[in-house]
C-alpha cells in the first residue's frame, strides 16, 4: 500500500498509524522526494495489461504491480536540482509531476483514497453547488459575479447580511515566503462601488447558525464532528478564530449522509470533508466540500474514528 503525502501531514501519521496496527505492508513518500531521491521505474509490454515496475527511496522498495491502495493527501511537488536552469527547471518538474501521478494512476486494480483527477474536478466550488443540489443537500444563495449592479440586485433579493469568500482556495502570498488566508468575511450592500469590477467576486446570504459541522466522509461512513463557535470572528469563518471553538460530535441526519454519499459518487471520489451550517431550526445547509481536507484534528478533539476508516477502506473492507 502507497502512502503519498508531506512528511509533516498528522493525518497521514495516523493512516499509517492504523494499517501498521492491521499489518499491512506500507511505503510513504511524499513526491518532492521526486525524482532526486526516489527513483521510478515504469515498465508496459504490448502483451501486458497493466504497468510493472517499481517505486525505490534508498531504504524501501515496492513493485508497482503489487500495489493495491492509494492513499493520496496533498503531497508536495516534485523539487528539481538547482543545477537546472529555468525554463528546463519547470519543464522538468512538470515531467516529473506528470510521470509519477499518471502512471500511479494507471497501476491496474488499485484503491484510491482519492484519485487526485477526480479531485481536481471535485475542488470546484460554484460546480459544488450545483452537485450538492442534485444530490438533494440545501445550499445558500449565492452570486458571482463582478457586476456592481448585479450584485445590488443580489443584495436586495436575500434582504439580510452577506459574506464574501474566494472562489478559489484562501491564500494569498506576500513574498518572502509567507502567505496569508484570504477568509470569508461578512460584506455590506451599502460599500458595493466599482471596484467589483476589479475581479470575480462570491456572495452568498450569510446563513444563521446554530453551529457548524465539520462532516468527514470515507467511503460509505460519514463522522459529524460539532463546532461551536463562542466569538463573531468564528462565527464567520471558523478558521480564523480556533481559540473560541468548543467541539463535540453530532449525529448525521440521514437524508444528510445520503446526500453525501451520492455526492461522493458525483465526483468518483471516496473521500470529503464537508462544511455544513445547521441553522436554530435544525436545518442541515451545505457550504462546501474540500475533498483533501484535514480531518485530524476532527479525531482528535472528538475521538471520531476517521484514521481507523480509511484503513478499512483502503483494506477494501468497506464501500
């Protein structure tokens, strides 16, 4: 079985943790170890039906063949030697990226936990929307757009406060190597000016919340880990404020799982965390799903078994 993440990811630790505790043969590598420190063989023969081969860090060796799961999760990208120079140095990483994720994916028959084409596609969170509602999930009202009149005409139509969140991740570099998160922020109508013009931006009615919900799906098992949030920073946009966030578990309504399940399928994907608002009235409001989200700390403040499921899963011991 193939571990493929960063060599600081808990979550992985975790995965690890439990296949060793099932005996199960494991090799973790993350793929910036590629291809300086890890050495790839691929090989295809005309009359075979899938790839043979093998996968070698220096101090363990695994045959591409033999390979039954996948654990992929985020691993970093391939690092070329310094002594390329650019425009080969990008080239050359871009290769390298392509060979090793590709021909992973070609491996006959393996597990994935998840296939990193399929989460690509399932990262996108205005299509998210439009899954989530086939699927039978409520979502909010939402606009993108970067028409001030439009986006008045939004305003006046939800009649109630506003957020804005990206369309695309939440960091934002500012050089030297830091980055900051670019969080959901609550938005007036009264400032919308010309400015929005300036690029594409999501609003969406800000929901009333009872608490939120970070969901993790594996496969068929869904785990309901319950924030509360006891500051307004948190309350928007619970990453920004962790020292006011009391969690606990919550059962999954399930209409909910359902819902989830089926949005797994969508994507050709096993695995989501889930971001849901439950408003006063008990009504369950899908935000959106990061399907390489983190989860660790989920487990840990709620001793959910999420680590345990995805070994079972990647054993093929679950759907």
């Amino acid at each position: 079985m193939l571990v493929v993440a960063e060599q600081l990811d808990a979550a992985a630790d975790m995965v690890v943790d439990q296949l060793n505790r099932r005996n199960v043969p494991v090799m973790r590598f993350d793929v910036a170890e590629f291809p300086q420190r890890l050495t790839l063989t691929g090989n295809h023969l005309p009359q075979e039906s899938g790839w043979t081969g093998t996968i070698d860090d220096g101090r363990r060796t695994v045959r591409l063949e033999e390979v039954r799961a996948v654990y992929w999760r985020r691993p970093a990208r391939p690092q070329i030697a310094a002594s390329v120079p650019e425009p080969y140095a990008t080239w050359a990483q871009n290769q390298a990226d392509a060979a090793i994720l590709n021909l992973l994916s070609a491996l006959s028959g393996a597990r994935w936990l998840n296939d990193p084409h399929a989460d690509r596609v399932a990262a996108h969170k205005p299509q998210q929307l439009v899954a989530a509602t086939r699927c039978g999930l409520m979502v909010p009202r939402s606009i993108i757009t970067n028409d001030l009149e439009a986006a008045r005409a939004f305003a006046k139509e939800v009649d109630g406060p506003l957020i804005c969140k990206p369309v695309l991740g939440g960091r934002l570099d500012v050089g030297e190597d830091r980055s900051l998160m670019v969080a959901t922020h609550r938005v007036n109508s009264e400032d919308f000016d010309d400015t929005i013009r300036l690029t594409a931006h999501y609003v969406q009615e800000d929901i009333t919340k009872a608490y939120e919900v970070r969901l993790i799906a594996v496969g068929g098992d869904v785990f309901g880990g319950k924030l509360i949030t006891t500051s307004k920073a948190a309350g928007i946009d619970w990453r920004t404020d962790y020292n006011h966030i009391e969690y606990d578990t919550v059962a999954v309504p399930a209409d909910v799982a359902t819902g989830v399940r089926r949005f797994l399928a969508y994507y050709g994907i096993a695995f989501g965390a889930f971001d849901f608002a439950v408003t006063p009235a008990g009504q369950w409001v899908f935000f959106e799903n990061n399907p390489c989200g983190t989860w660790g700390w989920v487990e840990n403040r709620t001793g959910l078994p999420i680590a345990a499921a995805h070994a079972a899963y990647l054993m093929g011991a679950t759907e």
